[in-house]
C-alpha cells in the first residue's frame, strides 16, 4: 500500500479553491500556474487537452 505525499491534501484543496474546477484545461494551468503555453502543456499527458486537480496535484509535488 503506498502512502500519501506529504501535504497532497493541502495542494488539491488550493487548486480547488483558486480555480473553482475539477478538470482543467490549458489556459486554467496558464492562469494557475502563471506560465506560458508550452510549460502548461507539458503538464499534460501526451495527446490530452484536460487533467484533473488530482492529477495535476501528483505532478507538483
């Protein structure tokens, strides 16, 4: 069983709160992130458009 990330938790309810979505696209990573177009793309998976906060959340930390 693996265990949870440390402050995994606090990192999704943020992303939450800031963006009001579950799903984002590339311009709500834009505006979250505050990068351009090609650094939010690279948070996405290859061949998406959306990832959702959990994943999104995995990845920051």
């Amino acid at each position: 069983m693996s265990r949870e990330k440390p402050y995994y938790r606090e990192v999704v309810a943020d992303i939450m709160e800031r963006t009001g979505k579950t799903i984002l696209g590339v311009n709500d990573l834009r505006k979250y992130l505050g990068v351009g177009h090609n650094k939010a793309v690279s948070y996405l998976e290859k061949g998406e458009t959306k990832i959702t906060v959990y994943q999104l959340a995995r990845k920051l930390i």
